[in-house]
C-alpha cells in the first residue's frame, strides 16, 4: 500500500515539475507561442491528472470534483471583481487555501482552471499557459506544505503567501523575458525582475491582506465539508503530524 501510495506521489510530483514545464517549453521554443490554446488544453490536461491520479479508488471523487469546482469559481469571480486594481486579487490566497486544505493535487488543478476559465474574460493568450503552471504550482505545494498539519498556523501561511506572490513574479517574469526577446536571457530577466518589484510587493501585500481574511473562515467550512462527506481524506489517512 505505502510503495503504491508511493508511485503515485512519484508520477504527480514528475507531471507538476516535469511534463507541464516541457509543455510550456515545448510552447515556446517549437510553437513560438503560435498555438498557446493548444498547449493550454494540454497543460489543462496534465492538470487534471495528478488529481485522478491521486483518487482513482476514491468513491468521493465526484463530491471532491464539484468542490474543486466552487473553489474555482470562487477564484475567478475574485479575479474579476477586483479587475479594476492590477496586482491586487485574491486568486492565489484562494489557491494557497486549496491546496493547504484540500491537497496538493487539488491545489494545483484550482490554480491551473483559475488561470484558463479566468483568461475568457481577460483575454487568453500565450501568457495563458504560464499563468496555468504558477497558479498551479502555488497550489500545489501548499499543498505539500501544509495539507498534512492538523492546527495551521495562520501567521506561517501569509508569510509563505508573501513568498508565494514573489515565486508568482518570477515565474510570469519568465515568459515575459522570452515574449520580449524570442528566447530566455539571464541579463534581460533579471532586469525584467527589477522593473517588476514594485508588482511584486504588491503581489505579496495583497496575498497577506487575503489570507488574513479569508484564510480561517474557508479553513473552518472546508473541514467541515471534509468532515461531513469524508472527502479529501484518502491522501491523510494515517498521515503522521508534521
């Protein structure tokens, strides 16, 4: 059972930090972002994996999918509610709180669906699949972080956000840097980095400031939900604290 569970940890951490990077590559250098709704169909695909992975014997997968769902939709309304102020929205605090209290693998597909089901309102574009992966792994390894923990700790969590909102930066700094000049120069992103610290901050701030919000009163009706229709359980099961 532990060396299955063990394959399977195995497959969803190479699909996060493996195949999904090879898509975005492949994106840019064979496609020259030309068909970036095709690579963010298969980013979406490579998404949804890990989960179905993770609870293929799981008789609640259809309950866990609907509440994936809601917190996606609660994300992308986020996004577009507080369109008018750039940098400041709530999408990865929501992602952050996914992953921490759902898991991992549903941390990554909210992130990854939030960027797609978003970008129709803001426009898709070769940026879109970048967007798909940094959300996503955001999610993920809140996930990895903090699924696990029984009490979590509420002042751990903005700070990890804060850093969250700086790996978001760097991350989309990336496609910004081969977006400007075809291919990715070390000189010309971290002046890209530089240029963007003031978004950055902001990215950071308006993590802190969601969290500190949102974080305790989604935690308290998620367990609750965990509790009641035994969902999300499977990857805790005889799960030590850490």
């Amino acid at each position: 059972m532990k060396g299955k569970k063990a394959l399977k940890t195995t497959i969803c951490i190479a699909i996060v930090f493996v195949l999904i990077p090879a898509a975005l590559f492949a994106g840019v250098t064979i496609f020259n972002d030309r068909n970036y709704m095709l690579v963010s169909a298969f980013v979406a695909l490579l998404s949804c994996l890990p989960f179905f992975i993770a609870f293929e014997t799981n008789e609640n997968t259809g309950r866990e999918l609907v509440v994936i769902a809601v917190m996606c939709a609660i994300s992308v309304v986020g996004r577009l509610i507080f369109a008018p102020i750039p940098g400041f929205k709530p999408v990865t605090a929501v992602v952050i709180i996914t992953g921490a209290v759902l898991g991992a693998e549903a941390g990554f597909i909210t992130g990854s669906m939030t960027a797609l089901c978003s970008n129709i309102f803001f426009g898709q574009g070769p940026w879109t699949p970048f967007q798909m992966f940094s959300w996503g792994i955001i999610g993920f390894i809140s996930g990895l972080i903090f699924f696990k923990r029984q009490k979590k700790n509420l002042i751990f969590i903005i700070i990890a956000g804060m850093l969250f909102g700086v790996l978001f930066s760097l991350l989309m700094d990336i496609w910004t840097t081969v977006s400007v000049s075809g291919e990715f120069i070390v000189n010309e992103y971290i002046a890209c980095v530089i240029a963007a610290i003031p978004v950055t901050i902001e990215y950071a701030v308006s993590n802190a400031v969601f969290l500190a919000v949102l974080f305790n009163p989604f935690n308290k009706k998620l367990e609750r939900i965990k509790t009641k229709y035994g969902v999300f359980v499977q990857q805790n099961d005889a799960a030590p604290e850490t």
